[in-house]
C-alpha cells in the first residue's frame, strides 16, 4: 500500500540555522515526488517537486531536497532558515497509475525562534 | 501562471443549509480536479477527483449523495455540501492539474487557498 511518512510532527530552529525535514515513502511503482508547505489558513504552496532524473532538485525560497531510491525518502533541506518559513510542510507522493492520486505525509509543523 | 482560486474563502451556514464551494483555475485548462478535507493540524484527506464532462471518483468513505461535485468546465469544479451539519465543518480545498501543460505530461497538482466552513 501507497504511504508517506514524516516523522517529526513539529520542528523548532533558530533562524538561520539550517533545516532538515523527513520524508519517507513506501510505494509500488516510480514516484513522483512533491514538497508544499501551507501558512495558516491558507491553501498548499508548491516548494519542488521530483519527477526523474537528477537527484538533488532546487525549489523555491531556497529549498532543496534529495531522492535517495535505496532509502525511499526525499528529505527537504534549506541551509539558513528565515523567520517566514514557519509554516507546515507536507511531503507528498503521485504516480500516473494510480489515477494520479496524491498520498500526503502528515506534515511537519517549523517554528522558527529569533 | 498557474493560479488556483476558490470561492467562497469562508461560509458560515445553519444546520441543514447546502454550501457550494467553487474551484476556478485562472490561466489554465484543468482537465483534473480533487477536493480535499483537512482537519485542524491534520493532513489532507483526498475525498473525489473530478473529471470535466464525467462523474467525480469519490474515496472510500466519502459520501456522494453529500458531496456533489460537479465539473462543468476545463475551468470550474463545484463542491456542494448538501445539508451541512456540524460535523461538516472542516477546510476544503481544492487542487487542479494541467495534464498537457505545454504538451508535457504534468504530475503536479496546484492547489487553491482553501474554503473554510462552519456548520453552526
């Protein structure tokens, strides 16, 4: 069965620290791979997303995050963390033969300290 | 580009009263979309996906005859939940994919801002 799993539930950083956020998936065919973070209230923002090809992919605000195959996980990583990043952060996975469903991962809620 | 909107961003409603939510994607054709629920400091429930011109897909456990939805148009999937109660009170939102985006086949689903709605 199709799953995600973000292990931390919540995530407490100094600002300008660097990040590190947990994602592991367990799925049967080739994964898409898709990293959104949602402010209160608001609907899913697109951060990156990883379809094939090299690894290590760049998103936006200085986000990255890397597949590892043998590890099924695609980590989300940002070097320095900026006070406006505190928001909650989704890992999610899609594949084309499964009616193009997205599994979520629980999300990992950042909070950054001054 | 890319831009999902949804109306209304908030609705409060009685009791037995019908809410309809919409789902717009401004500046591209959505040959797809899902609606989601998510509780409070939760993940989204996937609840239907929405096929323009052919019935919605809806998950195991989600009611059809309460959730109608509706995909008239490359541009619109609507939302009704019929005689809300209480326990309907949650954020929905809605996402839409382009599947021929420039003639490449897109896997990414672009969501809108949420509708939250309280049942009172």
């Amino acid at each position: 069965a199709q799953s995600v799993t973000q292990p931390d539930i919540h995530i407490t950083v100094s600002e300008g620290a660097s990040l590190e956020l947990r994602c592991n998936y367990s799925y049967g065919a080739t994964p898409y791979l898709f990293w959104y973070v949602q402010s209160p209230g608001q609907g899913l923002q697109l951060l990156l997303k990883y379809f094939s090809g090299d690894t290590l992919v760049q998103g936006i605000k200085g986000f990255e995050a890397e597949f590892k195959r043998s590890q099924s996980s695609f980590n989300l990583r940002k070097p320095s963390v900026h006070w406006s990043d505190a928001a909650e952060y989704f890992c999610a996975v899609g594949a084309v033969n499964t009616g193009n469903q997205f599994y979520f991962g629980t999300g990992t809620s950042l909070t950054v300290i001054p | 580009g890319a831009v999902v909107s949804q109306h209304p961003s908030w609705v409060i409603c009685k009791s037995g009263t019908s809410v309809k939510i919409e789902c717009r994607s401004l500046d591209f054709q959505a040959t797809t979309m899902f609606w989601y629920r998510q509780f409070p400091k939760q993940s989204l429930m996937l609840m239907a996906t929405s096929n323009e011109g052919s019935k919605a897909t809806y998950e195991q456990g989600v009611e059809k005859d309460k959730f109608l939805i509706n995909h008239a148009s490359l541009t619109l999937s609507t939302l009704t939940v019929t005689s809300a109660h209480p326990e309907d009170s949650s954020f929905y939102i809605c996402s839409a994919r382009d599947l021929l985006a420039g003639n490449t086949y897109q896997e990414t689903q672009y969501f809108g801002p949420g509708t939250r709605l309280l049942v009172l």
